[in-house]
C-alpha cells in the first residue's frame, strides 16, 4: 500500500505505508505514553503545544497539559455491519447512476457542506486508526477538542489492537468499521450541514482517470501543444509495465513539468466504502457524488457575504470530465463539468473556482482557508530563502572547533567530514532550488486563478521540501491543517510541527491580522514527519461534521 497518492508520473514510488505500523517501538512507546495520560513534558518531540499572542502582542508557545477543559457531549454510534455496510453501498450506487442519467428518481444534491475555514464550529472530527501514527494523531485531536469544544471518532477494524487504548482518551470514541482501514479520511467524504453523508464517486476506471490528468496537465503546462498531440497523446496504450493510464516514457519525457504525483489512492484502494461505514456509524443519511472528488483537492469555504464558494484543483476537473464523459458516452463540456461539480458541492456554479495544482497532487498541501474569503498560499521561493539559510546556519554550527588535547590527526578528520558535509549540501541546496522553481511557477498560476475568483490571497513559507526528496515529500508543512472556531469563541488552526525555526515563522503569519487565528495547535514533531513522509498531514487525516460560525457584523 502506497501513501497518499499515486508516484506513478515519473516520480520515485512513496515509502510504504506499511512504515507506520514498524516504525520501530521508540514510537510505539510515545503513542502509548500519551494514550496513557502520562505527561509528555516540554519535549516538542512528543508533546502538543499551542501558541497565542501574549497581552504585550509576542507570541507565547504553551505546552498542552490534562486537563484543561471537559469533553464535548458523547458521541452516538451505532454498530457497523458488513450486511449494511454492502447494502448501503449498493443503494447509493443506484441513486448515482440515475443521476448521471438524468433520471427523475436521482437524489437531489447541492445542499451546502461544512466549510473547512474559520466560519466552520466543528462538532465531531473524524479520523481512521490502522497504525501508530494515527493513533497518536486521534489522540492529539482529542487534546484539543477537550480545549475547542468538538469530540473525535476514530475508526477502527474489528482486530484492531488501538480499540482499547483509544476507548480510553477522554474525548475520543470509537467506530468498530469492517471496511477497510484508511488513513486519509479528508479524501473519501464530505459532510453537509444538514448531516449528510457525501461519499466521493467510484470512477470505475483508474486509467481513463491517470490518462486524462496528465494530458490535461500537458495542455496547460505546454499550451504550445497542438490540439491533435494531445488527441494523440490521450489514444496512446499503456505500456504493460506501467500503472492503468500512465504514458509510455518516450511520449511524457518532452513534459517534465507534468511529473508529479497524481490523485487517485482512494479509487485505487477502494476507500469510499470509509464514508459508508462513518454514515451508517452516525445513524445519518449517504450519498454518492457524482464527480470524482477526493477531499484534499476540493477547499470549501465562505465569502465575506457569508455565501459558499469552492475551490477545485484543475487535475480533478480533468479527471471528472474524463469520467463523465465515460459514464454518459458522449462528450462533455466544460460548463456542463462545472456544473455536475458544483451540485455535488453545494455552491453555485458561479462559486466553484478551478485552481492551478501548486505542483503537488492536492491544493490542501499547498494552501489553507481562514478568515472568510482569505487563502493561505505557500511562498516557495520564501521558503528556499529560509531552508538554505538554516541549513547553512546549521552547517556553520558544526565547523569543527579544536579541544584541548585533541591530537591534530583527529581534527583534521573531523575537518575532512565537515569540508565534505559541505560539499553535499551544496548539491542538496542545488536540487531544493531546482524544487522551488517549479513549485514557484504552479504557485503564482494558482495565485493568479485564486485572485480572479474574488479571492484574498497571502502568501507565505509554509512548506518546506525534504532535502533527501525535494519535490515529493516535505520535511516541514505548516499550510495543511484543520481550522475553525471555538465552542467558547476564538478561531483555531490545527497542524504538524517541524523545525523550530519553521514552526516560528509559520505560527507569527498566522497570528497576525489577516488570516485571522487566535491560536495554533502544533502536533508533536515525530509523528508530523512521519505522516509528512506518507505525502499527508493533519489535514489530510480528518474530516468535520459542524455548523456555521459566521463573524458578526461590525456594530454602528
């Protein structure tokens, strides 16, 4: 099982993610620690820590203790069968193939989903717990909804050893799915404000899917590219030993900015059945989408005039237009796309903004939504200005030093290591920037579509890239996160934690004016690099049933 998503687009395959579960015990040991009450002590490594604006206007970073707040109100669950969970599946598969139809009998769609920015008053966060990371996440989500107001429900498989431990965190329920595990709940549902489960689509066809996001990406990357070689491109047979959909190597070689992850890891693992067990769990309605639509690239927000709007990234409008045109047989435009990806949505197609994909695979890796109409938007060039500065800091900090009674052999060795350490950063800084300038040229696209959607855009350095892997795993993202409003007031924004230096510079744009958060939740450092390695954070775990938590107008 691969993370989260597809490496196929001549990127080298993500790490197994078989890696959370053996990760070795040191791990294991802090996730039990935590589970089981003990203090976690000031150590960033391991503890929950929450930063806020002091009275004098600094920032003050606080680590989270027990208790410091009650629970919200118990969640209520129902059992999850395999009878039911089948049935509920097969009904809803029904519905959606009247809706492609255009039958009469089809649901109806379009009600208004929970938002995902600061306008949303979370009331249950639901996660998915297969291995130790989750775990240990479904625990720090529980920290704080004890501190904001909102329970936590964490599903777990009949055999799973997380059953008991996690049925004894305060705040925390657990789901008993014999669906199976999923570690990224924000792609496989959305929740309307009305209660409503909203499954993401079964495509049906993974390579009609692959095929028609990179073409696409060629046609907009490459707009020199005549019409009839993307034809030619789109007609080309998948060499055997590729993934359904992937372009020989030949035909992709001319289009290196097209390489990168695609999505598709929830049709590819079958995760949707995820959101038919949470829906059954709650007592609470299902449909299917009829678009494919996996979660974190959709951002759902609201506008200062309190209406809905969405963002799409342009990968997923390819891949969906692709889909619908094979599920009805003919061909579909454009508009008519937008509008099937609107309904499904809740906003008016007016609303529904497609996104340039910042050269990741889904936009809530590389931006965030906060205060009502303002998105968050990752400043790559900002953030190699910093990276390279530390690592070089970092680098100086360890120039070798003589010490008394050190033999000049042994300083010259040490000298030799140093020199050489050097030398290899000066590669690793060659390869970040080359990262960085192509992060940069999808970023200002993205910016560019996000402005002409009416939309407040800031940028900051908010994702730092790996410097062993630059370009597919970052070593620090602070943009993916959960963000809302308190049950008591005050806005939130939950995320991964990083170098130090890092988190400070992400924590003070938060906490400034503009985005509007009054405190930042920071999850434990070993566990954020572990899920960053799966190409997933917080964000990417969760998803939030809640209402509106609309600012009030100003006053006379």
């Amino acid at each position: 099982m691969s993370g989260r998503a597809w490496a196929g687009v001549g990127t080298a395959p993500s790490a197994s993610r078989s890696r959370r579960l053996t990760a070795g015990a040191g791990g294991l040991v802090v996730v039990l620690a935590l589970l089981a009450g003990r203090p976690a002590g000031a150590d960033p490594e391991v503890a929950l820590r929450v930063f806020e604006r002091g009275p004098a206007g600094a920032v003050v970073e606080r680590v989270v203790r027990d208790p410091e707040a009650g629970a919200a109100a118990p969640v209520s669950l129902q059992p999850v069968e395999a009878d039911a969970l089948a049935a509920g599946l097969a009904r809803v598969a029904a519905e959606r193939a009247a809706a492609l139809a255009g039958s009469p009998g089809a649901p109806p769609g379009g009600a208004r989903l929970v938002p995902e920015d600061l306008t949303r008053r979370a009331a249950v966060l639901y996660t998915s717990v297969e291995g130790y990371t989750d775990a240990a996440f479904a625990e720090v989500l529980a920290q704080v909804g004890r501190r904001e107001g909102f329970r936590v429900v964490a599903r777990v498989a009949p055999a799973s050893p997380w059953r008991e431990p996690l049925g004894a965190v305060p705040g925390l329920t657990v789901s008993v799915d014999p669906a199976r595990p999923y570690a990224w709940t924000e792609d496989v549902v959305e929740v309307g404000l009305d209660g409503t489960f909203h499954m993401t689509a079964r495509a049906g066809d993974r390579a009609v899917m692959r095929r028609a996001i990179i073409v696409d990406r060629i046609r907009r990357f490459y707009p020199d590219t005549p019409p009839e070689a993307l034809e030619a491109l789109r007609g080309l047979p998948t060499p055997a030993d590729r993934a359904p959909g992937q372009l020989p190597e030949p035909a992709i070689a001319p289009f290196p900015e097209v390489r990168f992850a695609v999505q598709g890891l929830v049709e590819r693992e079958g995760a949707q059945a995820a959101a038919a067990g949470l829906a059954i769990a709650r007592g609470a309605p299902l449909r299917e989408q009829v678009t494919y639509l996996e979660g974190g690239n959709v951002l759902l927000g609201t506008m200062p005039d309190g209406a809905p709007y969405a963002l799409v990234g342009r990968d997923a409008a390819a891949a969906a237009r692709a889909l619908l045109e094979r599920h009805r047989g003919r061909p579909v435009g454009p508009d008519e796309a937008r509008a099937a990806m609107a309904r499904d949505l809740g906003v008016a197609p007016a609303r529904l903004a497609l996104v340039e994909q910042p050269w990741v695979f889904h936009l809530d890796l590389a931006m965030t939504l906060l205060a009502p109409g303002t998105v968050l938007l990752n400043d790559a060039l900002e953030a190699y200005r910093l990276q390279s500065r530390w690592l070089r800091e970092d680098h100086e900090a360890w120039r070798p030093r003589p010490q008394d009674g050190e033999a000049a052999e042994a300083h010259a060795r040490r000298w030799a290591l140093w020199v050489d350490a050097g030398r290899d950063l000066e590669e690793t800084l060659r390869r970040l920037w080359l990262a960085a300038e192509r992060f940069a040229r999808s970023e200002a696209r993205a910016q560019a579509d996000l402005e002409a959607a009416g939309l407040t855009v800031v940028r900051v350095a908010g994702r730092f890239p790996h410097p062993a892997r630059p370009g597919e795993v970052d070593a620090a993202n602070l943009l993916n996160g959960e963000a809302g409003t308190g049950a008591s007031g005050g806005t939130y924004f939950i995320t991964q934690g990083g170098d130090a230096r890092a988190e400070r510079h992400v924590v003070e744009r938060l906490l400034a004016p503009g985005p509007g958060v009054d405190r930042v939740y920071v999850a434990p450092r070993l566990v954020s690099r572990d899920t960053l390695w799966e190409k997933g954070g917080v964000g990417c775990r969760v998803k939030a049933e809640g209402t509106l938590a609309l600012p009030r107008p100003p006053g006379p």
